[in-house]
C-alpha cells in the first residue's frame, strides 16, 4: 500500500526545484573547478554539459520509478525485494543520506576553519549547523522546503561575484577548445558526482508534492539550472586563472570570492561564507530528513528521534576525521557511493521494476 | 459561593434551560436570588427600594454607579407613577423602552443585574423581574489614536465600550453581511466578547476557529485584548505577535474586507485581527493614502531600517572583533582611533550601550511628560557625550546604536516594536562569540522559527512561504489600485474578486 | 516548559566545551600595511614592515595615524614571522596588506617564496600591489614623506593610479598568473627613491620569478597598448626635431593572430587601434598639417617604440606580454620549452592604426 501523506503536508509543485536545485548546489561547487581542470583542462565544461544531460536521464527513470509505483521508495523495495530485504535496501539508503550530510557539514566546517575561524573548534561549528538543520528537520517537511527557498533567495547576492573577475579575463584560455579526447571527456564526469548527487532524495519525498505530473517539468528545470551555473562558473574560473596555478587553489570558488571589491566592504569571501552557511542548511536538512524518514518507514519508530540521534551521531563522527586527507578520502567515497547508486542502482530498479511489473501484468492476464 | 467562581468549568453550563435541565423550581430560585440580594446589600453602592405606584407596588433594585441617575428620574419613575398597571408584565407597556426583558431566571437577573440593569419585582422575595438596560456612558470620547497615529486619514481610535467601538465600525460597514457575535470571556471579570466578521467573504473556517478558541478560555482575569492575544495565539512561545492589534477602525474595516476575523473586547480600545502575516505589522495607514510608488518606498525604508535596527550593531561587533579584513580601507582609521582605549571588548561595549538605550527608554516610558522630555536630553546627550569622552564607549559604536534605537521606531506596531527590540540581543551575543557565523546561525533559527508559526492556522511567513505572487503586491511594496482586484489568498476568502478590473482600468483610444 | 529548560541547559553546556575563536579586535591588533623584503647576504634577508598607529581622537574627530616601520633579519624562510612578532606590542596581521617590495639584489634571485607567503594565506587579498624597488625596500618604507599619508597607502596609491593611466595592469593576481601560466612572463613596476618622492622608474621585468632588466617609464605606453586594451593615459608625439604633441588615449584596443602557430617559426601580429585627441601641442599647427599626417605620425612613432621594446624582450629572453600564451591558442601541440626556444627569433608584426579624433578647444 503507498503511502499518503496528508493534504496539509504537501508542497506545491513548484517547489521540486527548489528540493533539486537545493541539494544539489552544496560544498561541491566551491571546489570542483579544480579537480575537473586537473583532469580535463578547458574542455571541462563539455564534461559537465555531459553529467547535466545523464542526470536529467537518471531524473527521467527515478520519476518513471516513482510513478508507476505511486509510493516512496519503501514502498517500491518492499514491492520488488519482498519485506527484509527491502527493507534492508531502505536502510542502506537512509545510511547513505547521513553520510551525505556528515561530508556536507565536515567539508563546511573545514573551510570556516581555513578561511575563517583558525581557532574555532569543530564542535561550535557542527554545532551550529546541526543544531540549526534540525530545527528545520522537527518542523516538518514544509518547513524544509521553506528554508530551500530561501536560502536559495539569500544567495542571490554571490552572483554578483561572477561579474566581478570580467575586467581580469583572458579568453584565450578557452582555446583550443576539444583538444582532449571524447572518452577522457566523458570519463572525467565521474569528478563531478559530487555535485549532482542529491535528487534521490525525491525517493522519499515524492508523496509530498502535490500534483508530481506537473511537478516533473519542475525537476528537469533545476537540474537545467544546476549545470548551467557550474558550466558558468567553471568558465569563468578558467578564464580568469591559468591551469598550472589553478591546480594549486583548493577552493577555486572562494577565491573568486576575494575579487569582489564593493565601495563599503572589502574581502567579500567572508560574506560568502556567511552566506553559504544557509546554502548548507537545505543539503543537511534534506539529508537528515530523508535518513531518518527511511528509518521510521522501515522500523516505524518516531522521526523525530531517530532525527535527533542521528545529527549527534554524525556530529560526533565528524569529530574524529580531522585532517584533509580525512575529508577528501570521505569526500571520494560518497562520490564512489553516489555514483553507484545514480548510475548503477537507478537503472538497475528501472528495469528490475518493469520486468516485474510486465510480469506481474502476464500473470494476470492468464 | 465565592468556591464555585473557581470551580472548573464544567462541561456543561449550569441550570441552562437549554440543554434541558430541570428546572428549579419556584422555592429553590426565590431562595438563592434573596441569598444574592443579602450579598449585595453589604456593598453600599446596591440601591434597592419600594415604590407605591397607581395600583401596584414595585420595588426597584439596581448598582447606583453603573446607572445614569438622571435617566432613572426621567425616565422611568415618572411613568411607573402615572401607569394604570396591575401586573409586572403590563408594565412594560408604559414604559418607554425598546427592550425590556421579563424573565424568571435568577441567574440572568443576577448576572444582569451586575453589569448595570435595572431591576423592577414586585416585591423582594419575587424570582420574577423585569430587567431594563440603563447604564450610564462612562469613558472616554472618541480621540485621535495615539499609537497608531497618521498624517493624513480619519483620526479616530477605539474607546473603552463595546458599543462604541462596534458603532464605530457599523458606519463605515453598512451592510447586512457585517455579523457580530457576542460572548463572554474571563471567570471573575465576565468580559462581553464581540466576534465581528463579514460573512460571504470570511472563510467559516477561521470564524470557527477564533470562536471556538475563545470559549475555550479558561481564566479568571481578563482585562485587555492583549491578554486574549496571548492566550488565542497559535504559538503562546512565540516573540512574534499572531495576531494583529489596531485602534483605527478604518483598519478593522479594511481588514474585514479582506476576508479576516476580528473581535473587540468590552473595556480594550484595540480590536484584535487575524489571520495575519508577519507584513502586516509593518504597514501604516498612510500607505494607503499616497501614491503607489511613493508608499512603496516608505514602506520599504520602513522594512529596511527595522533590519539595520536588529543587525547594525551585530555587525559591528562581529567585525571589529573577527573580521577587520571587511572593513574598507579608509574607514578603518576612523573605527580603530575611535576604539582606542576603550577598556572593553566590542561585545561588551555594544551590551552596556544597549542596555542603556533600553534603561532610558523604560524610565522615559513611566516618568511622566515633563520630566521625560528632561530626561532625554540628559540621557541622550550628557551621558552619550560624556561616556564618548571618558573613553568608555565609541563615538561610532554610539552613532549605530542611537540611529538603530531611533530605526525601530519605525514599527508602526507596538507589540512588533518590542518584538523588533528584543531581536537584537540573540544576534549581539553569537555575534560576539561565533562572529559572522554566528549571526548567521542565529537567523537560520529565526526562520525557522517563522517556517514554523501560524496565524489562526495560516502561514505566518505568507506571502514569502509558501510563495504567493499575487499576495507580494501588498507586502513589500504597494502596487496601485488598479492592481488589486484579487483579496489576499491568506484568508482563503470565500468571494475574491474585489472590484472588475477591467472595467476600472478601461482606457479609451487616443482622441477617443 | 520542561522541554524549554532542558534545551537551555544542553546549549548553555555546549557553549562551555567549545572553543571559541580568538577574537582580533581591531583595536588590539598590528595591520601590517606594507611589507618588504630585501637582500641582506647569502643566508639572510631582511624583513620590513609599516603599521599605522592611530591615536585616539577622543571624539574631536580627526584621525592622525602615524606609521611605525620597523626590521629584522632572518634566515630564509617563515622565521621572519616571529621576529617580527617579537617587536611588535599587538598581534601583527596582515588582512589589510596594501603592498609588498622587493629590493632588486633580492627579485635577482627569484621570488617566488616571498611571494608564495602571502599567496597561501587566506587573509590576504589579490589586488595587493608589487613592487620592484630600485634600492633597497627598507629605505623606502622607513623616509619620512611630504604627503601626510602613510608610506603604505601613498605607493598603493602611486601604483593604483599610474595602472588606471598609462602603466599596464599589475597586481598579485596578474603576477601570480603570468607567473604561473605557460607561455608568460611576469612584470611589475620598478619603484626608485628619488629626494621626497617615490617615482616609478619603469616596468621591471622577470624570467619565471627573477628579475632581469626592466623598461624605462617612458616605453610604458606603448607596452601597455600591446599588453591590453584600455581607455586612458596619454604619450607623446614628436612631430619633427623640435615640436612635440601630446595626445590622450580615448580607447585603444588590442587584437592578436597567429599564423603558422605550429611551425618554428610563427608570425603574430599585433593589431592596434587607436583613438585618442590632442592635448597639447609645442607648436601651433600649420594649416598644411592636417589630421592626417598627425595620425600617421603618431601610428610610426608608437609602431616604432612598440618594435624596440619587442627586439629588448626577444634579446631578454623575456615574454611579459603573453605572446606565448597567444600562440597556444592556436596550436594543439604548443609546448613551453619549444617556446622558450623558438622566442628569440620569433617574428611579430606590429600594425598600429590611430585616429585623431579632436584637438581640443582651440584650433
């Protein structure tokens, strides 16, 4: 039996952009020009045209998934799996969710202790983003939503930062332009994992929309969206730096930050910053919501324990990874992770689900 | 008796004819009306008499204080002396009143008895009254609002009486549809509770709401509105007010318009609206009065002082002690040889300020007028100049606190002022311990917090979230009034057209 | 309320086992303005440093700040960090740094780790000025100036405003990316004590991160218009032996191609347009000089100086303007040795086209 969820806790359609676009842009994007140039130079924006174009694939699927289903993804592992090993399934997932908000928030705490607070303990930090994604997680999946749209509202003032390196530009360093080979291209799209991963977090948050036919064209949009600001970005970063100088900048995106030079304040990567703590907040509250909704869908127990747990759990993890090496090795790994499970599990539940479905149908027929 | 004024309310109201009591019988009620007539005789101010009329005697029992003595001279003794009755009920024929109730019931006689009625029997013992309405206007007159003060617009606020306050509102809503439901509300203090809404506009569903919650009071004292604000509130926890308080009819009206539910409290000059949002604290009438873009700025100034009032000196103080590397270079002479040898750290300095701006402002609150004024000019100037001078303080930090005192004035609210007030402090305390993150983090509370509250079962934050287009064109910004031919979604109104839009922005052709 | 009071105790018990961050208050820290490093013998380098001090103006309103520059000598390395810590009564930090210079026995050896320094601290920003000094660093930062602003905020200011004008874009940005990329050179202007002022004596160039030789001032222009396109400063014009003209730069804008880009021997050209108007002329103008011959004057005279610095940089062994990045652009196999080899005979074709376009308000 899917699950309903009542009218009064539904959302808009509209709002799957904001859940896609609000997952998806996290700390990723403060760093990935570097790694994309190392691999791929100037043709990387080919590269993230290319995962742009899968994702929306992989979009595609999760939604036929989800439709023919009617349910959440519980409902469809139950369906396919039978009830132990669904719910098995449901739990790796759900595990999977609170690792992705332990690597949001390590990697965050990690830059405020670099470019900000040296001395700041990870403790006051994780403390407050977790303490503050949790408020939003107890208040419910709208509330959720409200804090993806906002803080994608409060953003909006970084983009003037893409206006700033414009005198600094050297266009040549596009060109030559596809001087790397096709498949180096496509292979170097497994660098941009990291930033696309996250919309499987509809999962479990498809019953919550209100009208999901309309709602579709609403997720293509923000995944639309997410690859035209990373291909913008990227362009810009390679433009405005040489290649052997951005191999050493490990957060390309918050140097491009200290460009911008305003009449009443200088160094603007500290508001940046600031201003990032509320592009972290939906990642993590997403995350937490959708770890500890699978949880009290699987074992039925109430969320807004398992919630609580779960955020000192993973406040308590990040304490013991403490040096780069650390946060880039987990880093990789939820990269590893999101791949399999975007490129290899998704299809492999597409299929899966529609020779069941056929023959669940032949049967009975006869 | 006193013992059962503070008995849990039962489930069922007492000896109500309706709900199908038995009714006490003709011994039981005479009994307990002469108990309540020997508790009223020990206060001085019970008047009860015999009058020997044509063929009758009647004894006139009433609360001197609360009856107009003139009107009983006039008004009734006279044509109880010249009338040809026989029977209590014939008297209410000769005299001149529109409604005079004949009733058994004791405990109506009572209760009516209290408020101010008149009561006539036959004689003393006699459980069977007239009851007439004669209470004398005390109060005050209509006067100009003093909170919620315009420029331009009718000057007139709320009063103290019921009947007033709803003849206020009644002449500028003449139609059917304007419904007023009384109750009462408070154990000991029996306040009358007008619900007013206009019906085929209001959604039923806030109207049931806000009844039903009213009857679901359980306190002895109310005395003003803004007590039944706390209590009817979604969120009793909440900073932010949930529903809104206004003093100028013409609001109420406007409100009511719109699709919202009010009620007016006997004894409270603010009526009480809601479903609200968190915008409607920010406006004044005078937006209303100018042209669009004209009203547009003032109310945008108005938002835009109330942020600098919370985050100025948090800023301040995150940056001087966090982050100088935001500071532009030709400002930070000025911020570092204006801190100079103050003894403080930033955070304590802006703690201290503000603590004095709030001191000054509470003793400027209950001294009265004359010494006030002179207290301002000692506060404000000697003591500012002089701490400047003894090094206690920056001159710049004093600059960012007096203009962010005099920025949440802008508030045309006066719960939202205080609200605005308080803000400042969580944001001043993690400013000075996380700096930027901090207040950054403390505003991630904050809208969570506002996610979460609910007017009345409607979204607090609306028309931000859950997004409404067609509501932002009152929140931020006022657009014309050809504009506005939809009622706001809040309510969820039943009829929301408001005026054909087609017809209103018809133009001609050139020349035509 | 229980609920209330629980949460109040577990936050106020998290604020007790954090660490909080140590506060800089603006008041109790050094801001190192200015910096500079010179060569003091094979092991030692010494370390400059300017801070201003503001005085108290106890609510009258003017900010006097004076500046205290003081140095110290350290081996090669960070240790200059702690030296100068030792000195200094508050905490120095460098957030608001203006300005580095590097004294020209120390740019000869290459400087890279000074400048690498300031590159990985998060603080600093990358529109700092540098400077070569013709001299030693510490004498500048240490004279007294007749312009009542701190030395710091007087070179930025000499710097800043000459970029705006006639000197070519240079910050920490531009050095670090010509330093960086493939196929450039970095340069940056070459600073000399001259009585009470500081002059900018020309545009100092480097190998990698080694100073060579530098350009005089006045072949700053004409670097400029090949380097970038920009609307200002002016140059001179003569117009024969004894009358000169100065014109001021509307627009100038500067356009690259290769040809043979992959062969050994490449052709670039270098096409530049010109606007600019006559500011002032030794001369009056003869009635048979028109308009035209004034421009083709000046397009020989720039084309001319424009040539001489090209043969200087090729001689040099020197790429400030990036030619070798122009013709990677072209070519898929470019490599920066092949480059480095084939430099010095490298052909450029420099086409300058003007137009006069007023003469100002007199005939």
């Amino acid at each position: 039996m899917p699950v309903k969820v009542p009218e009064n806790r539904q959302v808009s359609p509209y709002f799957m952009l904001f859940i896609i676009y609000g997952i998806q842009v996290g700390i990723g994007v403060l760093s990935y020009e570097r790694v994309l140039a190392e691999e791929i130079g100037n043709d990387g924006w080919i590269t993230i045209l290319i995962s742009g174009i899968l994702m929306e694939v992989i979009l595609w699927m999760v939604y036929r998934v989800l439709e023919k289903n009617g349910g959440d993804l519980i409902d469809i592992h139950k369906e396919l799996f039978g009830k132990w090993l669904g719910g098995l399934f449901s739990v790796i997932f759900s595990l999977y969710f609170l690792t992705m908000s332990l690597v949001v928030m390590r990697t965050y705490a990690e830059i405020v202790q670099v470019w900000m607070f040296p001395h700041l303990s990870y403790f006051a930090i994780a403390g407050m983003v977790g303490g503050t994604a949790y408020t939003f997680v107890s208040g419910g999946f709208r509330s959720i939503m409200g804090i993806c749209l906002l803080s994608i509202v409060y953003s909006t003032p970084l983009f003037i930062s893409l206006f700033f390196p414009l005198p600094y530009v050297h266009y040549e360093n596009l060109l030559p332009m596809f001087h790397h080979s096709p498949l180096a291209i496509i292979s170097a799209a497994h660098q941009m994992i990291l930033n696309f991963i996250g919309f499987e977090v509809l999962f479990l948050a498809y019953p919550f929309i209100k009208q999901p036919k309309k709602a579709k064209k609403w997720g293509y949009y923000a995944i639309y969206l997410t690859t035209m600001l990373y291909i913008l970005l990227f362009i810009i970063t390679i433009l405005y730096y040489p290649r052997r100088q951005l191999k050493g900048i490990l957060w390309p995106t918050i140097e491009i930050w200290k460009i911008v030079d305003l009449p009443f304040m200088e160094r603007f990567e500290y508001i940046g910053i600031t201003i990032w703590f509320f592009t972290i907040l939906p990642n993590i509250a997403l995350s937490l919501w959708a770890a500890s909704r699978g949880f009290k869908r699987v074992f039925n127990i109430n969320q807004r324990i398992t919630a609580i747990l779960m955020s000192i759990l993973i406040y308590v993890i990040g304490f013991f990874l403490n040096s780069r090496d650390d946060i880039d090795l987990l880093n990789a790994i939820l990269s590893n992770i999101g791949f399999g499970f975007l490129c290899g599990y998704v299809p492999f539940l597409f299929v899966l689900q529609s020779i069941v479905y056929k023959v669940k149908k032949r049967n009975g027929k006869t | 008796m006193p013992a059962m004024l503070f008995r849990r309310k039962s489930k069922t109201n007492n000896n109500n004819n309706k709900n199908g009591h038995k009714l006490p019988s003709r011994a039981e009620r005479a009994k307990s009306l002469s108990d309540f007539f020997s508790m009223m005789e020990e206060s001085k101010d019970f008047v009860s008499s015999d009058h020997k009329l044509k063929h009758m005697t009647v004894r006139i029992s009433y609360l001197n204080p609360m009856v107009d003595p003139k009107s009983i001279r006039r008004d009734i003794l006279p044509y109880l002396i010249s009338c040809d009755a026989t029977k209590l009920e014939d008297l209410v024929h000769y005299l001149p009143f529109v409604s005079i109730t004949h009733t058994k019931d004791v405990e109506q006689i009572k209760e009516k008895l209290l408020k101010g009625f008149i009561l006539i029997q036959k004689h003393k013992e006699d459980p069977d009254g007239l009851l007439l309405e004669l209470t004398a206007q005390h109060g005050r007159q209509v006067t100009p609002p003093e909170v919620e003060f315009s420029v331009i617009g009718p000057k007139t606020a709320f009063v103290e009486s019921l009947d007033t306050n709803i003849a206020l509102i009644r002449k500028l809503l003449p139609i059917p549809n304007f419904k007023v439901k009384e109750m009462s509300v408070g154990k000991v203090t029996k306040t009358k509770v007008a619900v007013i809404y206009i019906d085929g506009i209001a959604n039923r569903e806030n109207v049931n709401t806000l009844t039903q919650r009213l009857k679901d009071i359980e306190y002895d004292n109310i005395i003003d509105s803004s007590f039944l604000v706390q209590m009817l509130s979604d969120n009793k926890h909440s900073p932010f007010p949930q529903l809104v308080d206004t003093e100028r009819p013409d609001r109420v009206v406007s409100a009511l318009i719109e699709g919202k539910v009010a009620f007016i409290l006997d004894g409270s000059p603010f009526v009480i609206m809601g479903p609200t949002t968190i915008m409607e604290f920010f406006t004044a009438f005078d937006d209303y009065a100018l042209v669009w873009y004209l009203a547009s700025f003032f109310r945008l100034v108005r938002l835009g002082s109330v942020a600098f009032s919370v985050f100025a000196t948090p800023l301040y103080v995150a940056v001087l002690t966090y982050h100088y590397q935001l500071i532009p270079q030709d400002l930070i002479g000025t911020l570092i040889s204006s801190r100079m040898g103050v003894p403080f750290p930033p955070i304590i300095e802006a703690l201290l300020m503000e603590l004095t701006i709030e001191v000054l402002r509470e003793a400027g609150v209950r001294l009265p007028t004359k010494v006030g004024q002179t207290i301002g000019i000692v506060g404000g100037i000697v003591i500012g100049t002089a701490s400047v001078q003894a090094n206690l303080t920056s001159n710049v930090l004093l600059i960012l606190i007096a203009m962010a005192a005099l920025a949440s004035f802008t508030t045309p609210n006066y719960k939202m002022n205080n609200t605005v007030r308080l803000l400042r402090f969580p944001f001043l305390i993690a400013a000075g311990f996380f700096g930027m993150i901090g207040i950054a983090a403390v505003f991630a509370i904050l809208v969570a917090h506002l996610l979460k509250l609910t007017s009345l079962g409607r979204p607090y934050i609306e028309p931000f979230y859950p997004l409404r287009l067609s509501d932002l064109k009152d929140a931020f910004v006022r657009l014309p009034y050809s504009q506005q031919g939809q009622r706001p979604l809040l309510q969820r109104p039943v009829d929301s057209g408001r005026v054909n839009t087609w017809r209103a922005n018809f133009k001609y052709d050139i020349d035509e | 309320m229980e609920k209330l009071k629980r949460m109040a105790v577990a936050l106020s018990s998290l604020l007790l086992l954090v660490g909080c961050e140590q506060p800089k208050v603006v008041d109790d820290i050094r801001i190192v303005q200015a910096l500079g490093y010179d060569y003091y013998d094979e092991s030692h380098i010494l370390g400059t440093i300017t801070t201003p001090i503001y005085a108290h103006t106890g609510g009258s309103g003017q900010v006097q700040a004076t500046a205290d520059t003081y140095s110290v000598v350290s081996h090669i390395g960070r240790t200059l960090n702690t030296l100068l810590e030792s000195r200094s009564e508050f905490p120095l930090e460098i957030g608001k740094l203006l300005v580095i210079l590097y004294g020209k026995d120390l740019a000869k050896g290459g400087l890279f780790p000074y400048i690498d320094v300031v590159n990985r601290n998060p603080d600093v920003g990358r529109t700092i000025s540098l400077a070569v000094v013709d001299g030693r660093a510490e004498t500048i930062l240490n004279h007294k100036f007749t312009t009542d602003q701190l030395v710091s905020a007087y070179l930025n200011d000499l710097i800043q405003h000459n970029t705006k004008a006639s000197f070519p874009k240079n910050n920490l940005h531009e050095f670090l990316y010509s330093y960086f990329g493939d196929g450039m050179d970095p340069f940056m202007p070459l600073l000399k004590l001259k009585q009470h002022h500081v002059e900018i004596e020309g545009i100092a160039l480097f190998k990698g991160d080694n100073y060579v030789d530098y350009l005089p001032f006045e072949y700053a222009y004409p670097f400029k218009m090949m380097f970038e396109s920009f609307n200002d400063g002016s140059y001179e014009v003569p117009i024969n032996r004894n009358h000169y003209m100065s014109i001021t730069n509307i627009s100038s804008k500067v356009d690259y191609k290769v040809e043979n880009a992959s062969s050994n021997r490449p052709i670039i050209y270098i096409n530049v347009k010109e606007k600019g108007f006559l500011r002032e002329s030794s001369s009056t103008m003869q009635p048979k000089q028109n308009i035209k011959e004034i421009e083709r004057i000046m397009e020989r005279t720039l084309e001319r100086e424009g040539n001489q610095i090209l043969e200087m940089l090729k001689k040099l062994g020197v790429d400030p303007l990036r030619l070798g990045d122009k013709v990677r652009s072209y070519d898929r196999g470019w490599s920066e040795e092949k480059w480095r080899a084939i430099y010095p005979h490298v052909t450029v074709k420099l086409d300058v086209r003007t137009t006069l376009a007023q003469t100002g308000i007199i005939e």
